[in-house]
C-alpha cells in the first residue's frame, strides 16, 4: 500500500449532501405523496385502558360529507396474516404478540386505535371522526407503575435462555457487598419518555394490484417492514414495496410496525384508493411506542483504595400485557469497570398500557443513569475525585465476556474531557462554588454501546465522465448516512464527493438492515468499499489490458481517481483517461453489486464504543432552576468518516441527555390511564435556551477488528451517559443528589 | 375539526353585532386554533378582526394606550413600552417563543385559556369545558394548578404573563359592547372560578376588548418579571412574579407585586405592596412581604412546592427589582 494515498485518506468535514433539499423543502417525507385520488385515513383511540368496546356507532360518521368509510374490528376484511399468532418477523427480541389493529374488540391500553375514519380530505376524515361514538364495558386498569412493581416478572426471553442479557447474572461473589468497607444504596427511576421527533409518523398506502402494495412509511427499516407486510398480507416479499428516502428523525420509533401502518393499509385495501394517515401529536404518545419507565436500584461496595468490590443492579422497566419488550439497561454495569462482583436482575412490569420501543441510546441510557450516578456518589462516599475513581476501576479486557476489547481509548477521552470541561475548577466539596447567586457543580458520565455490525449490500455503478452512482435499502433517519456513505466511497476511490450519489430508503435497493442501534456506518461502509474495490478490480482489468504490467500487478488500494484518470500509484504513476478506457471497450459504465458481512472477530474479541460526557452547571438556589452551562462530549467511536455530521449527531444526543436529564416527563392520570402531558407544550424537550454550546472530542483511532472501514458507531453513544453527568453536576453544585428525573425545579427547593 | 364560519369584520361594530349572534372572535389565533384542533372549543362561527384598526401603540394624557390588535412581539419591542412600562416588555418576552408572540394579540392573550391538561383533553373531566362534568385536576395530576382563591369546581391557573405585568400595573380593559363602551380596571377582568368556571373573565358574549390603557407610573426604574418554569425558554410559570418599586434612595415609596401560575387569575398582591411600602429595600423586608403574600395559599397533592416556591420567587423579584443582584 501507498503511503501517500492514506495520507490523502484523511476524512474532511462535508456538508450534508442532502442539505440543500431538506432546507428547501424539495426532500420528500411519507405525508408528501400526493397520489392520484389519495384518501386520508382517521384513527379514533379508545378512551378506556382496558375493556372490551360494547358497540360503535358510526352512524352519523357515515353520513358526513366526503366520509367513504368506517372501518373497525366490525366491519374490518380479513388480514391473512393475523391468524398466525406470535408471528412477528421484524423484532425478535420483542416477545409476545404486536397489537393487531381492528382485530377483536378488545382494548388494552388508552387511545388504541380502534377504528379508521376515511374521507376525501383530511378535514372530513378529522369531522367524521369526531362523530364516532364507541361503548365500552371498562374493566379495572392498572398503569401505575409505583402500585404495581411487586408483580414484576422475569422476561419470557430470559426463561428460555440463560444466556440473555434480560437473564439473571452473577459474577463472583454474591454477598461481596455486604462486607465492602464503604457501600451505598440507591433507588433511581426515570420516568416514561417519548421520541418525539418533528415529523410526526406517517404512511401513504396503496395497493396498486390486488397483491402489490406499495408504502411511503417513516421507517427505520425498509426491507424489515417489507418483510412484516408481505407477512401480514400474505404476499411475496417483492410484491411490497417500501418507500422512505427521508426520514425527519425517529429515535427508534420507526423500529416496529405499528397499528396505524397497518390500518392505513386496510384502509387502503378497503376503500380501494390510495391512503395517507398522518398520527397527530397526541397519538405519537400512544401509539408509535416510547422509552419505558424503568425504576433501578443499585448496591456498590468499594474499598478505601477506590477498588470496586461489588455492584448489584436491579431494574424494572415496564411493558405492555401483550408484548414483552426488553432491553440492555444492566449490560453496562457487567463490564465497564472491574469489578469482581458482580449481580445483575432484570425485570418487566406488565402494565394496561401501549408497548415501549427503544428508544436513543436504549437500555444503556437508563442503566448508565442508574451506574454512573452510584460511581459519583460513591466516589463521593470515599472522598475520591469521581474520575480518580474511575480510573482506579478501569479495566483492560471485558470482564464480562472475558475477551480483550478490539480498541479501547477511554484514557484519552478522561484526559481530553478534563481539560475541555475545566475539570480542575471542581471542588470534591458540594456547594463550595458560587458564580453570582447561583451554585455552580461539575459532573460527568459514561457510556458505552456495542459496535454492531450486520450484513449490508451495496450496488455501485461507475459511468465514463466519473460519476459513481450507489444504491442501498438502508435508511437515513437524520443523522446524515448519505453524506457518510459519500465519504467512504470518495475515500476508497479518490473521487470528488460532489461526483458520487448514494441513494437510499427503498426496499428496491440491496439488502441493507435497520437504521439503529448505531450500526449504520460500520455495516453499509464495509459493502461501499467492497462495491468501491469490486469497481476498481474491473477497471484493473481493463487497464492491464491496455497498458500491460503496470496496470496488471495492481490491487485495488493501488489505484485512485483523480480528475476522470486513474492513477496507479508507486513509482511508475502510470496514468490513464477513464472515458478513453470505456471507450476503447466500448461501454458506457461498469457496475458491481458486493455484501459485506461481520467477520469472526466478534468471538474473540468485545467490540464496543465509548463516550464520556461532561457538564457544568449552574443550580439557582433559591429557585431550583438548573442551566447547563457547558457540555463536552467525548467519544471513542473509531474512525469518523464524516466529522461534520458525526458532530452533529454528538449534539443531538447531548441535547437528548439535557431532555433526559431536566425536562422530559411524560405523566399519566392513573384514574384513567391516560397521559396528561402530550403534546409540545407540555412535554417539554430542550429549546435552545437550555442547551449550551457543547464541544466534541472524536478520539479518531480506526478499529479494524471490528470492520474495515474502522468505526465503531456513534449513535447511540451520544446520548448514553449525559444524564448522569448533569445529575452529577447538579449534586456537585448543591450537595442534592435528584434520582428520580427530570431535576425540576421543585425538586431543588429548599437548599 | 368541526366545520364553522369564517368572516372578516371591517368595523369594530360589525364585529360586535356578529358577536351577539354566537359568533366567536378570532384574532392571532394561536389559542383558538389549537383548541379548535382538538374540539375543545367549536364555535359556530369565527369572526376575523385583523383588519380593524386596533394596533397603535399612543401615549395620550398620561396613560399608554394599546390596541387590542397590538402583537405581543410589537408591544414588547416598542419604544415607548420600554422606556415607560419595561415591566410589560419583559413579561411578555418570558412567555410563549418568539413565533407566538409574532402572531398573538393583546386581547388574545388576555382571553386566551387556561392550559389545564384536563381542560383540552375532552375524554377527561372539566366543568370548565364541560360544566358539571367535575374537576379532573382536583383529585388528578395538579403540579401545574392554582394555590390561591379555588373552588372545588377548578383549580386551574390563568397561564398569561402578559396579564401578570398588567394587573400589577393598574391597567383598564376598555371593551366595546351593544350598549358602547365600557372600562373595567384589570383586577376584575378576569375572575375566580367559584361555581362557575366555565367563564374566565367578565367580558360578556358580546362585548370585544378595543385597548388596554395604562396610566403613568414612576416604577420605570426599578421594576422586574421573574418567572421559574420547567425549561428556560417556551413554557407556562410554575410561579412568576411581577414586582415594581418606587424608590427614594434605600426606602420604598411604592410597590406594586403580581403572581402568575398560581389562581385563576393574575395574582395582584396587595396586602404585601402595603407592607413594602415606607420600608427600607432590603432582603429582610422582602421576606416579611412574602409571608404577608402567601397567606392563604392552600396547596393540592403535588403542587405544595409552590408554597416555597411562591415567596422565594417573590423575594427574587424584588431584589432584581431593587437591583440588589
Ligand atoms: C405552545 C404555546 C406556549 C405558550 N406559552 C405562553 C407563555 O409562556 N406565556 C403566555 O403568557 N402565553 C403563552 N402562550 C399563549 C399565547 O400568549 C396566546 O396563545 C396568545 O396570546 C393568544 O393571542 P391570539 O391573538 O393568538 O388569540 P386567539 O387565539 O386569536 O384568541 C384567543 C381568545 O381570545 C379571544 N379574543 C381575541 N381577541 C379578542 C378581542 N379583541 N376581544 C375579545 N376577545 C378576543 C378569542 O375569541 C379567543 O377566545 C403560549 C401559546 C402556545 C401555543
């Protein structure tokens, strides 16, 4: 390999390819499509959380203006695919049965959709809707969280197999606490929060033959909801077509399939006409899924050293009665310090309410709120400073899975953070600093997140003036794939990135999984460089043919792209037209189609990203109000290979991690089991007042183990570990340790 | 939605003669709309009053007078707003986001409604909404909900902080009714709920509010919104406050104090104003006054923090005022 081309591989900011037709509105969303004679669909919620509905007039909804139907579980056709009970392609790990929307008159949680109200405008369908009325006969609910944790289970998924992560877990001694020389003991809850992002989710359905159906859908993935309707329609996976070129931010609720999806299609099937349901506000707080409200309590013994004895971390995260969904909240306490002991019991609380999906950063953002606030008060405990302590605990190799990490640079990321954040201004005294009448606190936090990497399919075509077109199923739910992806194939070949395309979002395109669980750059790259290196082999080839040796003996990292020649690299620099090349055999472009899938590192080795967040914060003493004055982000997430949008995302979550941290509470009456915040007003998501400047740190060390193009995934880790670290802050600052969120401003009265 | 009317009124008259034909008044509409959206609210007919001539901002015979139509965003940026009244100008930039206050009125504001999650939900109970459905709140989540003058038929909050700055200012509504003009002082403009809450104010069906007069003051100087919410920007009071003194040298000569988030009403605070009055500006004095002012405050299952809150707000205010922070 060329030294030189690697220096020359150096990954540079880029501007958003997709930039300019977002900020103009040109970027079609789901709601965008205006299909010929398009109707809209309606969803009418139940007003019980729990029951069975008695009857539904829909007399007078008949009879408005422009309504063309009714449709609920009386008059609904037949979904082939819902007599195969449990059957649930897309989500493994959630267990049980998704809600079948119109399926029997059952009602398991407030504002399940019960029926569809269809109409030649929107207006109509909202006024038909109105006129909707349903009987119930109520049955007792429970949604309360607090009066119900004793009948908390362990996961079906967990009984099966006890190698789950939601199984119990022991390592070393079990009653190690009881005998550590400092222990604390600690209770932390956060409260039910929702994605919310800003395009509220939506689908376009139309059966464009009897067995052909085609979505424009907010999804995360294409082929997995490809899969899932040509299950429950009882299609060929080819007959449905899924369509999501933009997606305008999702979180994780494009994850799952929903009731509405499947109604619009019904809908659509019923009518006979294409139709677009668009869930308002509320409904995005009850059905489109939301991260579950999870009570943790945490026992950590530690010597006078700072050496961790034990940690024991319970957790109960709540579910609905017809589905199990679980997640990693406990994985981070197995392994991101060493200690000895260890115990972990996971729990669900089946409760009359819709099911949780993840959520940013999910499991690991709830368990490190939990770990990383015990660290902090245990640092505090011994009299350590909270990284010291850290440090003191850091390990080499996963005690968990007993494997050596593929990279580890935690170390830098306590360093660069400390100084960044001003570290050296914090006093191991609470309440000792004061700027004005206000106190001011230090805080940090960690996280981690595995480097999944899943297989993914790129097509990659070249055409004579140079221009690399690619395509790939994958979705972009706003963190910038295309750009990244742009930049992977402009790194591996040496081509302008204004000259290379990547289109996404269509079930059309090779296999690519969901966008999730931060494994979007270290999946689809891989297959963009090896569709990238396939195109070179070709042109080598071709060139060989040509200009004989020089061209012959050359691999693909030989080669680059500059100015429409390739450009052999070593010491001949042997050059040659790229349109003089097709043109001599005749051809216009040249295409290849490559899979990439994870190697067999991941049985030798844990493979994770890091980050580690820092905060300082002002506490109003006398008002309890918090402003978070300043926030570093740290990350070891491997190669960036797009620093820009790779910033962006780290904001983002920290921005996620201030909601998390001070404002998102999603607050349910239990007399009806109804939400009583739902809606931007009064859910409140950090505005720009609250989020401060944030600096980020990339530790930028490629991780080949794990893929080759060296990332590790940001994603999530952006988020994970931010709470904590303004939960931290603000003790730092006042000496009150808050652990139940969001730190309000009651909770900081009376310092 | 449900389908109504849609008209422009080029008269104040018209629009008063529509009025008492069930018509409602529309005129940022960013109240009306979303209540609309969510059937809370469903007039029959909406009567448009944008292009009535009730925007001015004048000074005439020592009072301010502002048009009905005069925007939030208008009234707090205006010259003569700041120079006289800069109370006004920061209550009104404490509340809602700058899209908002571009597009809310004055009188919009004034009767806009209370954001009690019961009353815009209609699966649940609101007498407000739905009188004699009964007060989801009373016994339900209640964080957000009135400390003082409840009944037990409401204890939602008038959420303006507008209006707060206003009453505390000694502001007259001047509305226009069937039988001509009428002028209520600011104090009863809004009112408790009692046994009626569905009626927020004392403005009658068909009267339309023309301005809001404020006479001069000389509390220019040392005047003060503090307002404690649960994000920085963008959210209804927990507890706010409006405080303003007259100062001669270290004494107050006169006070004027106003909560908000905390009644059906903007909370003026007279007996405390009485109590600063003649006394030095200092902390200690501010305490006594706050005591005075959270007498009678009654709190619900999770709103007892604003019986902290409340005077420690009051005290900041005042001390911002004073300008001793
Ligand atoms: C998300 C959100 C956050 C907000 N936050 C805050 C906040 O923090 N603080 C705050 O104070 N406010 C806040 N607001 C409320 C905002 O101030 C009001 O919506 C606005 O002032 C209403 O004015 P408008 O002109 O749009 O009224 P409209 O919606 O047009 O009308 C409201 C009511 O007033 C009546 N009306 C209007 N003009 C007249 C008139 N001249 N005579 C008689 N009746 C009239 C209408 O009939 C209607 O009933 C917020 C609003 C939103 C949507």
């Amino acid at each position: 390999m060329n030294e030189a081309f690697f220096d020359k591989k150096e990954y540079k900011p880029l501007d958003r390819v997709d930039g300019r037709l977002k900020v103009t509105g040109a970027a079609k969303y789901s709601a965008e499509y205006a299909l010929p004679n398009m109707a809209y669909g309606v969803l009418v919620g139940s007003r019980i959380a729990k029951g069975t509905i008695k009857s539904i007039d829909s007399k007078a909804a008949e009879r408005a203006p422009g309504v063309l139907a009714v449709i609920s579980h009386l008059n609904v056709i037949k979904i082939p695919g819902y007599a195969a009970r449990g059957v649930h392609p897309s989500e493994p790990p959630t267990g049980g049965q998704p809600l079948r929307v119109f399926y029997d008159n059952k009602v398991y949680s407030n504002d399940q959709p019960i029926a569809i109200v269809v109409a030649t405008s929107l207006e109509k369908a909202q006024y038909g809707a109105s006129l909707v009325k349903v009987q119930y006969d109520q049955q007792e609910h429970q949604t309360d969280f607090e009066a119900n944790a004793k009948n908390a289970v362990i996961a079906a998924a967990a009984k099966k197999n006890p190698k789950s992560p939601t199984a119990d877990y022991d390592r070393g001694q079990t009653d190690a606490f009881e005998t550590a020389p400092f222990r604390i003991e600690a209770e932390y809850v956060l409260p039910t929060e929702m994605h919310n992002p800003m395009e509220l989710q939506a689908i376009t359905a139309h059966w464009e033959a009897d067995d052909r159906l085609t979505i424009y859908d907010k999804v995360q993935g294409t082929k997995t909801t490809q899969k899932t309707f040509a299950k429950e329609w009882d299609v060929p996976e080819q007959n449905v077509k899924v369509i999501a070129t933009f997606v305008g931010g999702a979180f994780g609720n494009g994850l799952h399939s929903w009731p509405h999806e499947s109604a619009a299609i019904i809908a659509a099937k019923q009518v006979k006409r294409p139709v677009k349901v668009v869930l308002t506000r509320e409904q995005m707080f009850t059905m489109v899924g939301y991260r579950p409200r999870t009570w943790q309590k945490i026992q950590m013994g530690a010597a006078k050293d700072g050496k961790l004895v034990a940690i024991n971390h319970h957790s109960i995260g709540q579910t609905s009665t017809y589905e199990e969904f679980t997640e990693t909240t406990l994985m981070q306490t197995r392994m991101m310090y060493a200690s000895p002991n260890v115990s972990t019991r996971y729990r669900l609380l089946p409760l009359n309410v819709a099911t949780p999906i993840w959520m940013r950063g999910p499991g690991e953002a709830t368990g490190a709120f939990a770990l990383e606030s015990a660290m902090d008060e245990m640092a505090h405990a011994i009299g350590m400073d909270p990284i010291e302590f850290r440090l003191a605990n850091y390990t080499e190799t996963d005690p968990d899975k007993n494997m050596p990490w593929s990279t580890k640079y935690m170390r830098e990321c306590y360093e660069e953070g400390k100084k960044r954040i001003g570290w050296e201004n914090r006093k191991l005294k609470p309440g000792s600093v004061r700027d004005g009448e206000w106190l001011v606190g230090y805080g940090m936090g960690t996280g981690t997140f595995g480097a999944n990497r899943g297989p993914a399919t790129v097509k990659a075509e070249l055409d004579l003036e140079g221009n690399l077109v690619m395509h790939c199923a994958i979705t972009d739910i706003g963190p910038g794939t295309a750009t990244a992806m742009v930049q992977v194939a402009s790194n591996t070949t040496g081509i302008a990135p204004e000259k290379i395309t990547f289109h996404l979002g269509s079930s059309e395109f090779p296999n690519a999984g969901l966008q999730g669980g931060s494994s979007t750059v270290n999946s689809v790259g891989p297959a963009v460089q090896a569709a990238c290196n396939a195109l070179k082999e070709q042109l080598i080839t071709m060139a060989a043919a040509k200009s004989g040796p020089d061209f012959g003996a050359a691999k693909p990292d030989d080669i680059m792209f500059e100015k429409g020649e390739i450009q052999l690299s070593g010491k001949s620099s042997a050059k040659l037209k790229l349109s003089d090349l097709f043109k001599q055999n005749n051809i216009q472009k040249i295409e290849a189609t490559q899979e990439s899938k994870p190697s067999e590192n991941g049985k030798k080795y844990s493979m994770n990203a890091f980050s580690m967040h820092f905060a300082m914060v002002h506490v109003h003493p006398f008002t309890g109000q918090v402003r978070v004055k300043k926030i570093v982000c740290c990350a070891d997430a491997g190669t960036i290979v797009s620093p820009k949008t790779a910033e962006s995302q780290m904001i983002g979550g920290a921005t996620g991690g201030i909601g998390m941290a001070l404002t998102e509470d999603a607050v349910m009456d239990h007399r009806f089991g109804r939400y009583v915040t739902k809606d931007f007003g009064d859910y409140h998501v950090p505005v720009h007042a609250d989020v401060p400047d944030i600096d980020v740190y990339f530790v930028n060390k490629p991780d080949l183990l794990a893929d080759p193009v060296g990332s590790k995934g940001l994603g999530e880790i952006a988020i994970i570990g931010v709470a904590p670290a303004i939960a931290n802050a603000v003790f730092n600052a006042t000496g009150k340790r808050v652990r139940h969120l969001p730190i309000t401003p009651d909770k900081l009265l009376g310092l | 939605m449900i389908q109504f009317q849609y008209e422009r009124a080029s008269t104040a008259k018209a629009a008063v003669s529509a009025l008492a034909n069930n018509a409602k008044i529309i005129a940022g509409g960013t109240n009306l709309v979303d209540l609309m959206k969510r059937n809370v609210m469903a007039p029959a007919k909406l009567i448009d009053i944008n292009s009535l001539p009730l925007r001015s901002i004048e000074q005439q015979n020592g009072k301010m007078i502002i048009g009905a139509l005069a925007l939030n965003s208008q009234v707090a940026d205006d010259k003569l707003v700041l120079e006289k009244h800069p109370l006004l100008s920061k209550a009104l930039n404490a509340g809602a986001s700058a899209q908002i206050r571009n597009m809310a009125t004055v009188g919009g504001n004034m009767m806009q409604r209370t954001r009690c999650s019961y009353f815009y939900d209609t699966a649940l109970p609101c007498n407000k909404r739905e009188p004699g459905s009964g007060c989801g709140a009373l016994e339900g989540v209640n964080r957000m909900h009135a400390i003082f003058g409840t009944s037990d038929k409401c204890i939602a909050v008038h959420p303006s902080d507008m209006c707060v700055a206003l009453v505390a200012l000694d502001a007259i509504v001047v509305v226009s009714g069937p039988k001509g003009e009428r002028r209520i002082p600011f104090d009863d403009f809004h009112r408790l709920p009692g046994s009626q809450p569905e009626k927020d104010n004392t403005l009658q069906k068909d009267e339309l509010i023309i301005s809001v007069e404020i006479p001069d003051n000389t509390f220019s100087k040392n005047c003060h919104y503090f307002k404690v919410r649960d994000r920085t920007s963008y959210a209804f009071a927990l507890v706010s406050v409006a405080a303003a003194l007259d100062l001669d040298g270290k004494n107050i000569k006169e006070a004027r104090l106003a909560m908000g988030g905390v009644a059906h009403k903007p909370w003026r605070l007279k007996e405390a104003e009485k109590a600063l009055a003649g006394k030095p500006a200092t902390e200690e004095t501010f305490r006594q006054a706050a005591e005075i002012a959270m007498q009678g405050a009654k709190a619900f299952k999770h709103n007892a923090f604003k019986l902290k809150l409340g005077p420690n707000v009051i005290v900041e205010a005042l001390k911002n005022a004073a300008g001793l922070v």
